[in-house]
C-alpha cells in the first residue's frame, strides 16, 4: 500500500486528471450523444476497465516496450487512431444511429459498446506511457511492494475516473433528450457525435511518444 503522505498528494492530482477534458471524457460524450445515457456509462465502463489493464500492465513493467520501442508505439497508435476514426465515420454515416430511447442505441448492442470502450483505451499508447511515467513518481521505490502500490493508485484513479464519466453521461443525456425533438437536431449530434471521435483519432495519429 502506499503511504498515506503519498495518497495524500496523489489524490489531488488523481481528481485533477479524472475532470480535466480530455479522449476519454469526450469519447463518453460521443458515445452518449449517439446511443444515451446508458451507452455513455457502459462506454465509460469499458474505457475504465482498458485503465485498469494499462495499470496492471505498467505495475509490472510491460508498458515500458513501448517507450523503448517506436515501431511498438506507432503500431499502437495507428491502430488506436484507425479505430477511433471508423467509430467517428459510422457515427455520421449509419442511419438511425442516434436513438428515440434515452437508454441503449438501436445500432450498438451493450457489448459492443463496451468493448468499443476497451479498445479505444487499450489502442491508445500515450495513456499506457502516461500511467507509466506518472504513477512511480508516487510509489516508494525502497519498499518490495512497488507493483501492489502502483495498481493501489491506480484503482484510486479508476475511482474518480468513474465519477467524472458518470456525470459527463448524465449531463450529456440530459441534453440530448431536450434536442431530439427536432431532426435537425438529431443530424447535428450525430455529426458532432462522429467529428469528436474523427478528431480524436486523427490527434492521436499526429501525436508523439514524447
């Protein structure tokens, strides 16, 4: 376990990451403006669960290939951006995507939410360098237990994550159920929807690894 002066200033930076815009708050913001409410917490759920692979990963070293190895990294990362960019383009493209029901979308069923969730995080290696680089900096490299305090941090991160994306589903629910009732409504967010997500792919794809 890390220590408690340690938690102590974790937690502020924690929180801080958690609410600060970012893919992941704006990927549950798409998703939730195509699908609703409840396809924004399982797209939510699934992006937390790839953070706690990437943690678990970067515990026990793994995530450091792809900071020794470019052709890794860019692997990843054109894969990640890949993805992002077809998940953007059927948002636009698929009709009826946005649906009548504020709770799950007619086109993506509950898995496929999730796990589109799963592996937009998992496709991303500047989270898994991120985890990486951040959490040892609050970790007592003289004690045994190194890999047990990073994934302790880790799930404290997963914690206020879960808030954050919480409400961002919650808010961005609330609104859409006030613009559906109009079409043109509908075709602006689902092509908001699909844009957020072809810029997230595309800032991924120009990104660096340092």
């Amino acid at each position: 376990m890390p220590s408690f002066s340690s938690l102590a200033l974790y937690l502020p930076v924690a929180v801080m990451m958690a609410f600060t815009p970012g893919p992941a708050i704006f990927f549950v913001l798409s998703r939730t403006s195509s699908h609703g409410r409840h396809a924004g917490l399982l797209a939510a759920a699934g992006l937390l669960s790839g953070t706690l692979v990437l943690v678990a990963l970067a515990a026990i070293g793994l995530t450091g290939v792809l900071a020794a190895s470019p052709i890794s990294f860019e692997v990843v990362k054109t894969a990640g951006a890949g993805y992002l960019i077809y998940l953007g383009i059927r948002a636009i493209t698929v009709p009826g995507s946005i649906a009548d029901d504020p709770g799950i979308g007619r086109v993506r069923s509950p898995w496929l939410l999730y796990r589109d969730g799963v592996v937009t995080e998992l496709l991303n290696p500047k989270a898994a360098l991120f985890y990486a680089s951040v959490l040892p900096q609050f970790v007592d490299a003289r004690r045994p237990d190194v890999p047990l305090q990073m994934l302790v941090l880790g799930v404290i991160f997963i914690m206020c994550g879960s808030i954050a994306l919480t409400l961002i589903a919650i808010f961005a629910a609330a609104v859409k159920a006030r613009l559906l009732a109009s079409p043109a409504w509908q075709a602006a967010v689902r092509w908001v929807s699909g844009l957020i997500l072809v810029g997230l792919g595309v800032r991924l794809a120009i990104s660096k690894a340092r």
